[in-house]
C-alpha cells in the first residue's frame, strides 16, 4: 500500500495552533490514519473480515474491545511550545519520543507563562490539586499578574547578568521559574497519545495542559477521523461503574429489555447485544 496521505492533516501540517501568551503546537509529520488501523487489524483478523465489517465498525469494535496494537501503526510528531510547569507535567508521559532545546546550549528567550486574569482563581476546596470556579476579586488578579511579572523580570536580570559575566549557560539558568517557556519535538504513536489526551483533555487535568491536549485532539480528529470518534465514544465520554456502585444501581436497571426496545436505539447489533450482556452482568451482581 503506498504512504498514506490525509488531506485534512496536510491542511494543517507545521500550523501553529497558539496555546497560553506565548506557546503553540504544530503537527510537524503523521505516519498512517485509519486506514493503517485497519490493514493492521486485518492481519490479525484474516480476509474474512474485510467483506462483514467496514472501516468504521471495525475501528469501533477494537477501541470497544481495547484491542489497541493496530492504533500503534499511527505515529504523530507535534512541535511545542509549553511553558516548564506544563512540560514537568507532560513529560510524565514516558512512551513517547523528546528532543527538548537546550538550556546548556542555546541562551533561554525571555518568554514567560502570564495567566489570563479570567483564570486566575481561588483554591478549590473540594480538589486539593486544583482551582475552583468561584470569583476572585479584581484587585487580587491584578496583585497575583504583578508578583508573577515582577519575579519574571528580576531572575530574568539576574540571568542576562550571568550571562554578561560569561558565566555558564548550564549555570545561569539554574534559577529561572517554571513559567519560562521551553520547546521540544514530541513523537508518539496514537494508542498511547489517547492516553495521554484522556488524561490531558479532562477535567482533571490543569487547565494550562488542557489547552495544548484539546489543540492535539483537533488534529488527532484530521489524522484518523474514525479512530478520534471511536476515542471520544468508547473512552473520553464513557465511565467506569465499580462493583459497589453497580450493586447499588442495580434496583434501577431493568430485568429484562426486550429485543424490540434494544433494536430502537442508535446502536449496532454488535453494541445492542454486548449492552444486553452487560445488563445481565449487573442483575448477577
Ligand atoms: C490529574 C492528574 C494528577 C496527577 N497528579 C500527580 C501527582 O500529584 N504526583 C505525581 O507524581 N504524578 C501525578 N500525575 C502523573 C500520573 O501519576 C502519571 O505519572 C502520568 O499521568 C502518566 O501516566 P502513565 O504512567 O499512565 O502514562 P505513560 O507514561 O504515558 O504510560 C502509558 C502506559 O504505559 C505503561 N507504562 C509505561 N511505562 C511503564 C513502566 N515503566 N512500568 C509499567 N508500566 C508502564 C502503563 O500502563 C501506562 O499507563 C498526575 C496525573 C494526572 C492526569
């Protein structure tokens, strides 16, 4: 099969997609789309396959079904701009591929990280790794732009002036904050990018990280639309019930639902008969 060439990645290949004041990502390159998820996954399934299930149910059937290697045959590369608390926090993801710039080698651009004041706000109460919604009064927002561009200013004083005195760029940057913005190339296959955009896109996560995740799901969506909609569906909008919870719904599920009912909804045969199971899963609790 010759490479695989997507128009709606080529559109967009090497575009900045601006993130925070000073940052972006780019999607510098892509090997393989749906199409490679599919030809892998044939190798696995034979022939046969090919004639029962199109593309999509098949992409749909193994995102279901955590059959994940196939998803691994799509490689993106994205250049990114990121602020070093945010790259402390991405670079937890350890099955990808990093070339960061250098610190020791190139002088650091003075370029630092400045909240929005709309997302400057109070601690949370409920989420102790996290802000809450509630309003902060202006003059505190106003307080917390001046404290963060006044320490901005003098370590980045303190660094030109080390670097006047021909002071090692290894050493004079030792001091510099985690709001200085950093680059690298980051090259991962897709299995593992929905990983980490699972855990990246939510909720959970730190806005700041969020916003590079949602620019990197917009381009994920262009490389392999099929695979994106399955992600979003069977992973990034589904939820886990434990054991305890379901024992506790059970009352509310009901005992049977009929062929007829099931046949209703907006769902494949294959989905309608796996619900049925997993309904019946629940009522042996
Ligand atoms: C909301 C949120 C809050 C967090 N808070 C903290 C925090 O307070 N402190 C903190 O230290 N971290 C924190 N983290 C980071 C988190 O613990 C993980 O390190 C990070 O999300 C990377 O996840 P991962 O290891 O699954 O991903 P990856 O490194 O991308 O790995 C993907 C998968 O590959 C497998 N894998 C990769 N490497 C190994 C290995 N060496 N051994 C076994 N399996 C491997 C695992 O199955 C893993 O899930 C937080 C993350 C999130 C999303």
């Amino acid at each position: 099969m010759p490479r695989v060439i997507v128009s709606a990645a080529e559109e967009i290949l090497e575009k900045e997609y601006k993130c925070l004041n000073h940052g972006f990502v780019r999607l510098i390159d892509y090997m393989g789309s749906d199409e490679s998820i599919v030809q892998a996954a044939r190798v696995s399934y034979g022939k046969g396959t090919k004639t029962i299930r199109e593309d999509r149910t098949l992409i749909r059937y193994l995102m279901r079904h955590h059959h994940t290697t196939p998803f691994e045959m799509v490689e993106l590369k994205f250049h990114v701009k990121l602020p070093i608390f945010v790259a402390r926090q991405w670079i937890r993801h350890r099955t990808a591929n990093v070339n960061e710039y250098s610190g020791r080698y190139s002088i650091m651009p003075e370029e630092f990280y400045l909240p929005e004041k709309k997302d400057i706000k109070p601690q949370s109460t409920t989420n102790r790794q996290g802000r809450s919604e509630e309003e902060i009064p202006l003059e505190i927002r106003q307080k917390v732009l001046n404290l963060l561009m006044e320490e901005q200013k003098s370590s980045f004083n303190g660094y030109n002036e080390m670097l006047e005195s021909n002071v090692s760029r290894e050493l004079a940057r030792i001091n510099l904050p985690l709001s200085l913005y950093t680059q690298w190339y980051w090259k991962i296959d897709l299995h593992n990018l929905f990983h980490f955009l699972r855990l990246r896109i939510d909720d959970h996560a730190q806005y700041e990280i969020r916003v590079y995740a949602k620019a990197m799901g917009e381009m994920v969506n262009r490389v392999a639309p099929l695979a994106w909609e399955a992600f979003e569906d069977y992973i990034f909008n589904s939820i886990t019930l434990s054991k305890t919870e379901l024992t506790a719904l059970k009352e509310f599920f009901p005992e049977e639902i009929p062929n007829q009912k099931l046949e209703q909804l907006d769902l494949s045969s294959y989905e309608i008969a796996e619900l049925a199971e997993k309904l019946k899963k629940i009522r042996k609790l």
